[in-house]
C-alpha cells in the first residue's frame, strides 16, 4: 500500500500510522506541483512498526522527526533527509535494519541517542 500525505497537512500525529503492516510507501510531496507542503512534525511513533516500509519522500518544509517515528521500519532501505530537518528524536529509526542515509542536512542541530541502528550507512 502507498499513501500521500497533502500538501496542507502540518504535523502527522503520534502513532497516526503505527502498526499499518501492509504500508510500503509514503509521499510527503503535493500533488499539485506548486503548492509547497507544509509538514513540519513528525510526532512520536507516527510510523513505527510499519514492517513492509520500504521508502519515504521527505519534503524541504520538514524541521523535526520524533522520537520512535519510524522505530522498527524493518524494510526501509534509503532515505533522504531534507536541508530543513533541525531534530532528529530519540530511536527514530531505531529497528530499521537496513537503513541507508542518503543525504544528511547541515542544518540538523540535535541527533538525540540511538536515532540510527548501529550499522546505519551514511
């Protein structure tokens, strides 16, 4: 399953989407290609337990991803994260066992401890 989060959706709740075990793909993009999205907030275990995850487009607008918010992601493989990303929370991506980090922001101020598996590629 595929979901696209609209452009105007702000802050993506805590465990709004936990344990959706079927959820391969999420897209934080507009749909109509001019208007920028505004998600800002990942909450807390927004994502977590999704074990068929396999991918994940961030947009430029996103300033912080929560602890446990995509903990236990166990299938997704890459991610960029965005030049807009200041936070990134406590075990957010905990459990995601083959995880490649495409692209780091300069702008990130706080990776709080065990954000990343041990054995994360960046």
């Amino acid at each position: 399953e595929k979901i696209t989060i609209p452009y105007s959706v702000e802050i993506i709740s805590e465990k709004c989407f936990e344990n959706c075990v079927n959820l391969k793909e999420i897209n934080f993009v507009s749909e109509e290609s001019r208007k920028i999205p505004s998600l800002k907030i990942i909450e807390d275990y927004a994502f977590s337990c999704c074990k068929s995850l396999e991918f994940i487009s961030l947009h430029q607008c996103l300033n912080v991803i929560s602890q446990y918010s995509f903990c236990s992601c166990e299938a997704l493989r890459s991610i960029s994260l965005p030049r807009s990303l200041t936070e990134i929370g406590n075990y957010a991506f905990y459990g995601c066992k083959s995880l490649f980090i495409a692209r780091v922001s300069t702008s990130l101020t706080n990776i709080d401890q065990f954000a990343f598996p041990a054995n994360t590629t960046i």
